[in-house]
C-alpha cells in the first residue's frame, strides 16, 4: 500500500473517530418513532449497497477501488446491523415486558 493510501486511511479512522466521540443527535418532537426508525433502517440499507457495490467493484478491477475502502465500507456495514439487531432485540423485550404487565 502506497503512503498515500495509508494516510487516506488514516484520515478516514480519525475522522470516523470523531464522529463516533459525538453526542446522537437530538429527535424533534414532531418526529415520530417511527419515522425515526424507518431512517434508521434506511441508513443501514445504504451502507449496506455502499459495501456490496464496493466490494463487487474492487472484484472487477477497478483501480479506483482500494481493497482499504471495501473493508472499511464492510465493517461499517457490519457495526451498523449489529447495531440495529441489537435495537430491535431491545424492542422485542420491551414489547414482551408491555404484554406481560397486569391488567
């Protein structure tokens, strides 16, 4: 890997470094839990075609496709629904708490 390479790698980890370090962001309160939930998916569904587009075009032989970029993009993609199975795992055992309660 050319130095030049390293360093854009580099600058894409501290980058991804300092948005992991943010605060979330704050849902409006017109926002609805659901909308909040679909775009949530939604961005999981895109990091996941970013990662399968990358990955398929680093198969091919385009030069502009760094086998750096596709493992980055697949790992986001991985944190990402390992993220989001987690969200619904808690939403399912809030859902089971709520019908268990007594009447």
């Amino acid at each position: 890997m050319s130095d030049m390479n390293i360093d854009q790698v580099l600058a894409q980890m501290r980058a991804m470094s300092i948005e992991a370090g943010k605060k979330p962001q704050e849902v409006s309160d017109n926002g609805e839990f659901s909308n909040v939930l679909k775009q949530s998916i939604d961005a999981v569904n895109t990091a996941q075609h970013a990662s399968a587009s990358k990955a398929k075009a680093f198969e091919t032989g385009d030069s502009n496709v760094s086998l750096a970029e596709v493992m980055i993009a697949s790992q986001k993609a991985n944190v990402s629904f390992q993220a989001m199975v987690q969200v619904r795992n808690k939403l399912v055992d809030a859902y089971k708490d709520v019908m268990n309660m007594p009447m």
